[in-house]
C-alpha cells in the first residue's frame, strides 16, 4: 500500500479511536473520492430539499456523497396527491443539485403501503387502478429519464414487518399478490434503462422474512419480472446482522443474477462505540461481499429521526462534525479500495 494510503487510514483509525469529538474531515479525502477508484456509490438518502437551504448541509452532502435520495418527495401522496397535478418543485430542486454537484439520484417511493393519496385509496376497480400506477410512473420516470436519476425503488416494503406476507395495502387489495410484478413491468415501460428495486426492511435481521423475500424475488425472476436488484434498507437498532448473513444475501441474488444494495442505513443506540463498530462493520463485509452501492438515511444528527430517545444515529453530529461512524466507513472504504487498488 503506497504511503498515501497507509497515513490516511491511519488518520482514520486514530480519529475512530477519539470518539465522536474526532479530527475534522480535512484531514480525510472525502468518502465520494476514495470510493471513485472503484465505481463505489456512497449516498445519503433521507434529502429533503429545504435541507439544502442551509450552506453546510449542502456542501457536505456535496463534499462527501456522489449519490442522493429524496426522503418523502417522490411518494405518491407528496409527489402526485391529487389527480392530474404533480409537484416537481421539490424533486427538480433535488435532481438540479446532483446535477450540478456531479451525483446520481436514486429514485425512492414509486409504491409502498405508506403515502397513498385519497384519490387512489378510493378505487376498487383493476383496471382504474393499474391506469393509476401507469400514469403516476409515467410521469416522474420519464421527467427523469437521462437527468441522473438511473435507479429506482419500485416497491418499498411489500411484507409485514416482521414478515408473514404481503402487507395488506391497496395494491395488493385491488390486484392481488400480482400487484408486485405488474409494477416492475410499469416501471420498465416507464423507463427502459433504469435499474429497477424492491425496497424491504429487516430482512438482514429476520431469517424467515428473509427467505420470504428471497422466494418472492427468485418467483419473480423465474417468471421474467425485470427486476435488476434487492435494496437492503439497513435500519439497525442495537444489534447488527450477523456476520456473514450479508454475504449470504449478496451471494444468492447474485446467483439470480441480481444487484443488492444498503438503500437506509443507520445505527440506532446510546452507545457511541458500538455505534461505530456497527459501521465498520457492516460497510466492510458489505463491500467484501460485492457491494457497491450503499447509502445512508440522512448524513447529520441535525435531521435524524430515531426510536431509541437520545440516539444520534448518523455518522455526522448536529454541527457537521464527523463522528466514529464517518471514519470507520472512511477506514473500511480505504481498505477495500486499496487491496483492490494496490
């Protein structure tokens, strides 16, 4: 490893080592540029366009993450919550800023159980309903079709939390367990060449959700479905997945011949050292295992949301400070990319 290389990381596992009150970031390259060498993207999801108001939010973001996902404002009923009028204001807002900041945008919330407006609550008919999801994909898909928006979260959250079917929505009501597949043919017509995801919770935790999303998945490959991946959302509270079962994920939808990738991460505990050993990792054996795309829900502590009270979840704390999260995913980025490198 060139000498470079060796005082970076070591920068790294120093700061790591003092805590949340560690070195500032410019004393780091940021993780945007370590992941390049390797076609990595690192992300931050959970963006919602009034963030970027504020100077350090909006360089930060754009210092430290090649790829952004919107928080709420490409679902349906903030996006398209009346028929016939679409609010592009705030997606427009986000897709510039990537554009402008050399990022890629990650679609998120085409359909989910949440967020469904009245209007598409009311129907009752197949028919109407498929229209509905036709036209909704038609319009955000192709607006961004060829503006960096090259991935998409099709369907968020299919199964019960805690696994043991299909979630009881409105699709799944009008259309049956169908209703999966037919939106991934939509949104393929919509978009031909974006890369297509179904978006599932905890399933690195549970291991029957998991095989009841991996029966799901390999169904729908087998019946011709285009679907291109599995995104891991990654909300982890206390306890990260065992090790080795994100290996074992990567490696059976690659055997589908399926992407998988961390789309929400965050890390919910008091605990600031386990918070950061957390990170570490996760973000290592994601990368070992093949992984190459990863984001996180939200970048600061300024705009977290978390179920543990007192909790600072993300890898940057209230001030733009980098945390233990930041440098153990620096140090596992630097890693990874050095023996690939060198």
């Amino acid at each position: 490893m060139p000498n470079i290389y060796v005082t970076i990381l070591l920068n790294a596992l120093l700061a790591m080592s003092h805590g949340t009150n560690a070195s500032k970031t410019n004393e780091t390259c940021p993780l945007r540029e370590i992941a390049a060498s390797q076609d990595i993207l690192i992300g931050s999801g959970a963006i919602n366009p009034t963030y970027l108001d504020d100077p350090q939010f909006a360089a930060t973001l754009a210092q430290q993450f090649n790829s952004l996902s919107p928080e709420n404002e490409g679902k349906w009923v903030f996006f398209h919550p009346t028929e016939g009028y679409y609010n592009w204001t705030s997606l427009d807002r986000l897709v510039d800023f990537a554009e402008d900041n050399n990022m890629v945008v990650k679609g998120h919330g085409l359909i989910s159980s949440c967020c469904n407006p009245d209007y598409v609550l009311e129907i009752t008919d197949p028919s109407a309903l498929r229209a509905a999801m036709s036209a909704h994909f038609e319009a955000i898909m192709r607006r961004y079709d060829g503006k960096r928006v090259d991935r998409w979260d099709v369907v968020s959250e299919a199964l019960k939390t805690q696994g043991g079917g299909l979630n009881n929505n409105i699709f799944h009501n009008v259309l049956g367990a169908g209703y999966v597949a037919g939106a991934f043919h939509i949104a393929r017509a919509a978009s031909p060449d974006a890369r297509l995801f179904i978006n599932e919770n905890l399933v690195e935790s549970l291991p029957g959700k998991r095989q009841e999303l991996y029966d799901l998945v390999s169904e729908l490959v087998a019946d011709g479905v285009p679907i291109d991946g599995v995104a891991l959302q990654m909300h982890v509270t206390e306890v990260p997945p065992v090790p080795g079962v994100l290996t074992t994920i990567v490696e059976s939808y690659a055997a589908l011949g399926l992407e998988v990738t961390i789309a929400e991460m965050d890390v919910h505990t008091l605990n600031a050292t386990l918070e950061t050993e957390i990170y570490g990792a996760i973000i290592n054996e994601a990368l070992n295992a093949g992984t190459s795309d990863i984001s996180f829900w939200g970048f600061t502590d300024k705009h977290a949301y978390t179920w543990v009270p007192g909790a600072k979840p993300l890898m940057f704390d209230e001030s733009y400070q980098p945390k233990g999260p930041f440098y153990a995913t620096y140090a596992a980025l630097l890693d990874f990319v050095s023996r690939k490198v060198y």
